[in-house]
C-alpha cells in the first residue's frame, strides 16, 4: 500500500520506517531540509533503540524514502498520516498550526481519495478541524474529491517505540467512513496476526483515549511520587509498600515507581492540553490532574532538596556528579527532563556539577548552552572526581551495578542521592557509602 507520513518526527519516523518494515511503500515529507538530508545520509535525526537500522533496511530495499516536495508526498499516499508536532502554547493547550497546515495542503494537491489520519497527539475536535480545513480548500478549488478523516493516535513509549509499533497492545482507530476502516484494518492486519486487537471508535472518543491513558500513567506516577514522601516521613519503605499495592491485581505494578517527577514530551504536555481542553469546552475544573501536574512539578525540586538539607541553602564551593540526563532510558529526549530543575537548583544555590549521560550528551550541550559551572564526562566514573557527591537521576543500565569502591574513593565524602531507588540501601550503606533514595 502506498502510505505518506507527514513529519520526521519521533512519531512519524518511527511510524514510516514499521509501516515500510511490512512492505509497504512510504514517502515521509518534512519541510526541514536538514532532517532530510540526515536520513537520506543514513542518519537519524532522534535516538530510538533499533530504529537507525530499521530505516537503513528499508531505505535500501525502495520501501522507504524521504521529501520535502509537498506536492508528491501529497500524490503519493492513498494514506495521508499527519505525524507533526503539536507543542504546547503559553496556555497549555496544544499548538495545532502544523496539522491544520498539513490538512490544508492535503486539501489543496489531492486529486483522488484519500484517507487523512490524525497520528499526531491532537485534542478532542482536531478531526472536525482538520475535515473542514480540508473541505475549505477543495471548495477554493471548485472540487468534490472525496477523503476520509481518521483518529489514530500513538501509543509509543520513547526507548521501546520500534517494539510498540511492531507488537501493539491495541490499535485505536476513530473513523465513521467503512472504507476508511476498511483500509486501516489492512495497514495494521501485518502487526496483530494472532489476534485482533484493533478497536473501532467514533473519532472523539478515539482522540480523548490518547489523552487519557497518558493522563492516567501520569496520576499513577505522581501518586506514588507523594506517597514516597510522605514514606519517608513516617519511616516507611515505599518499595515494600509498592510491592505489597502492586500484588493487588486491581491496581497492578506498571508505573507505581516513585522518583524525581516525569518528564518527556508527552505527559507534561497531554496533562496540560487536557485540563486547558476541559476549562475551554465544557467549564471543567480537572481537580484530579491539576493536583498531578502541581505534584509532578514539585517532585522535580525533590533531588535539590535532598542536596540541600544535607549541605546547607548555600552550596558555594560545591561540586556534585549528575548521572542521567534524559527524562527516561534509552532516549536522548531532555524536553521537561527532572534533571534540568536539578541543575537548575544547584547552580542557583553556588554549585557546581560534572553531569554524564550515556547518549544525551548532545542534547545536553545543546539545552544546557555552554554554561561555564556545568562540565561534561565522557564516562560515569570520570563524573565522580572532585564531587561532593552523586546524584542519580536517570535509571539507565549501565548505573545499576556500578563499582561502589569505586564511588567510595572518587567522592569527597561517601554519598549518594539516588532519585530512582536503583540499589539496595542495606548494601550500598554496608559499603561504607551513605545512601539517600525516594520513600526509603
């Protein structure tokens, strides 16, 4: 099947290159001649375990290509995916500029049906905005090409998005044209061929489902984030306590683990867009997820505060090692990382750091600037030298079994601040090192 996907993006390029996996023939558009020129060089504009490689095979083999010609990225795709940004405005609510663009070129080169699928994270209604902006510009045309608007959000956890796509737990898709439905249940028929696990919706409900499994992982997290401090205070230990929770098949144990607050470019961001959705349509106050979000923003400060109520408010002559960069493993995105209001608390207070992340280094440099307090190292041990102590922000791989003699005898003073709970507190303190964690 003939597929465009409009945006390189996270979801996009993801998208384009398992769509072309199974055989089908996909032109991605990107008005960014630079992302272009990077994958048509072989390179990847984001990192995504297995993703660099999918694209390379399929490029190679003809199934996969790359333009910033809009005219035949239009004419190409019975199926027209709209995958753009939609980032947050000054209020909140999502900035729909670049889909509503997509849709008017869609409308404006379309000379034969076409089937328009929302794959961007969008609110509820985008759908009627992107049909009528179509409808606008076939009626500037004098034309009644037929087409089809369809919701089929994403649901791909950064790190594990490859396996997502390929392996779905479900495909939601929002659409009253059978023809439509018809041709999505083609395109996913290749990923679910053990069972069926595609769900035919009405398009808002198919919209508000995105925004509502993130809004919920998000509950779920900040809650837990709460209860680790209130653990603390009581002398509790929250991972006792989220083992005895998550033995309650009710509740289960995926995403009860607390830390220093989420981050990335989807919960911050559908938090948002969902309280400013309900405020604007409905005069909702969303109690429930203002309260999250107010959690979650705090919960970021939670590693500063632990810093500081052992060195003092003014840390002016300190030096600390930062491990972990990127809001979660196995992905160089730093959009509302923790670790940026770390850093942000330990310069503001006279600090100092050395921070090392396994493959957010880029990003970093590029977010941080070249802010003369902050070095970067090449590996983690090297982080430690001259350090007061570690802080640990972000649970990747390679930091759950470190040399603690090691740590021990890099550090000034035996300490770290771990915000993801990823050692033993007995063993790590029995070493000699004092250990501070979330809840325990």
């Amino acid at each position: 099947m003939k597929i465009t996907v409009v945006g390189t993006g996270y979801v996009g390029l993801v998208s384009g290159a398992c769509l072309s996996e199974v055989g089908n023939d996909v032109l991605c558009l990107d008005v960014n001649p630079d992302k272009i020129r990077v994958l048509e060089e072989g390179g990847i504009p984001i990192f995504e375990p297995g993703l660099q490689e999918m694209v390379q095979r399929n490029v190679a083999a003809g199934r996969l290509r790359f333009t910033t010609d809009v005219a035949r990225a239009v004419h190409h795709g019975t199926i027209q995916f709209i995958a753009v940004g939609t980032p947050p405005d000054e209020d909140g609510s999502a900035d729909m500029q670049y889909v509503l663009a997509a849709a008017r070129n869609i409308g404006r080169l379309m000379t034969d049906y076409k089937v328009v699928v929302d794959k961007s994270t969008v609110p509820v209604g985008t759908a009627d905005r992107v049909q009528e902006a179509i409808a606008d510009e076939l009626r500037k045309r004098g034309v009644q090409t037929p087409y089809a608007v369809v919701s089929n959000p994403e649901f791909l956890k950064e790190g594990a998005a490859v396996e997502d796509f390929m392996r779905p737990d479900r495909i939601i898709v929002g659409a009253s044209d059978e023809q439509a439905v018809h041709l999505m249940r083609a395109i996913y028929a290749p990923f679910q061929r053990n069972r069926e696990r595609l769900i035919v919706t009405d398009v808002r409900s198919a919209e508000l489902t995105k925004y509502a499994a993130n809004a919920m992982l998000a509950t779920r997290i900040s809650f837990m984030n709460e209860l680790a401090n209130l653990a603390e205070v009581l002398g509790a230990d929250i991972e006792m306590v989220r083992q005895g929770m998550g033995s309650d098949p009710r509740i289960g144990h995926h995403f009860l683990y607390p830390g220093a607050g989420y981050g990335g470019s989807c919960f911050p961001k559908d938090v948002k867009a969902l309280i400013k959705t309900a405020a604007d349509q409905g005069g909702l106050d969303l109690k429930v997820l203002t309260a999250v979000e107010a959690a979650n923003d705090a919960q970021k400060h939670v590693l500063g505060r632990k810093v500081k109520q052992r060195f003092g408010e003014d840390l002016e002559g300190r030096h600390f090692a930062v491990w972990g960069l990127a809001f979660k493993p196995n992905t160089d995105d730093m959009r509302e990382a923790p670790s940026l209001e770390l850093i942000a608390d330990l310069l503001a207070s006279g600090a100092t750091a050395t921070v090392y992340d396994p493959v957010a280094m880029h990003e970093a440099q590029r977010v941080l600037g070249k802010e003369p307090r902050i070095r970067y190292a090449k590996t983690p041990n090297e982080a430690l030298e001259d350090a007061d102590a570690l802080v640990i922000v972000t649970e990747w791989k390679e930091f759950r079994s470190p040399d603690f003699d090691l740590i021990k005898q890099r550090l000034k003073q035996p300490l770290i601040i771990d915000g993801r709970n990823l050692y033993d507190p007995a063993l790590v303190r029995g070493m000699g090192i004092d250990y501070l964690a979330i809840g325990r």
